[in-house]
C-alpha cells in the first residue's frame, strides 16, 4: 500500500495492485506446468477377486450380456429397448430390486457402460458386476 502526504497533510491512500498480480501470474505458471505432471495413463490388468462371494438372494435376477451383443433375462433372450418392461414385470414394479450383470469377457467397455445406462434410465440402481472367483 502506497501511502502519500500532501501539503495540505491530507492522506492519499492508494492499493498497488502491481506484485499481487505478479503473484497471481507466477501461480499460473507453476499449476501449468503441475497439473499434467499429475496425470498418468497407466495400464491396469484386474486381478481376480479372492474375497469370500457374498450370500444370494433367493431369487436372483440375472442380467446377461453376450458376446454377440444379445441381453438375457435369467435363460430368456430379450429386447434392448424392453428392458424396462420386462424387469418391471418380472419384479413387480420393485425397483430397488438387485440385478446381478454378467458379461462376456470380449465386450468392449462402451457396450457395458450402454447395458449400465439403459438399467439406470429404468430406474435399477442396485446393479452387481459379476465376475469368476479365483486365487489372489
């Protein structure tokens, strides 16, 4: 803060903006140059799960997504765009009911996340990926 005196010993104060923007620019830089330092594509290759398998409901509700893209209910093959329609008739409307989503190993990530979507956009928000049991 810059502090002047006139003749008349009346005080002029006036704020020098000049070092707080010479800080504010050095930040800048410094997060520029930091925050792709902070992100790494790393490869991931999921183990298999050891933990013990968690206890089943009586009637499990079982979603499976083939490889070639067909959606199953339990052994019934259905239509994509049915899918809210047949699980609400098959749970009776109950949609806190969980669906347990098996998979086909050589489907790709998008088609998964579009099977994950349409049970979201139904209202089934318990889903459970299943997976094989095997040694750590």
């Amino acid at each position: 803060m810059a502090l002047r005196l006139d003749e008349g010993d009346t005080e002029l104060s006036e704020i020098n903006v000049t070092p707080f923007i010479d800080v504010i620019l050095v930040l800048l830089i410094v997060f520029m140059v930091a925050a792709p330092l902070s992100t790494v594509d790393v490869q991931v290759n999921l183990p298999a799960s050891s933990a013990p398998p968690a206890d089943r409901p009586a009637d499990p509700l079982w979603l499976t997504f083939t490889e070639t893209r067909a959606l199953l209910l339990d052994e019934t093959e259905i239509d994509r765009n049915a899918l809210a329609a047949v699980l609400d008739a098959r749970t009776g409307g109950q949609r806190d009911t969980p669906v347990f989503l098996r998979a086909d190993r050589s489907i790709d990530y998008g088609a998964l996340m579009g099977v994950l979507d349409s049970l979201r956009r139904a209202g089934y928000l318990k889903v459970a990926l299943v997976g094989l049991e095997g040694a750590p």
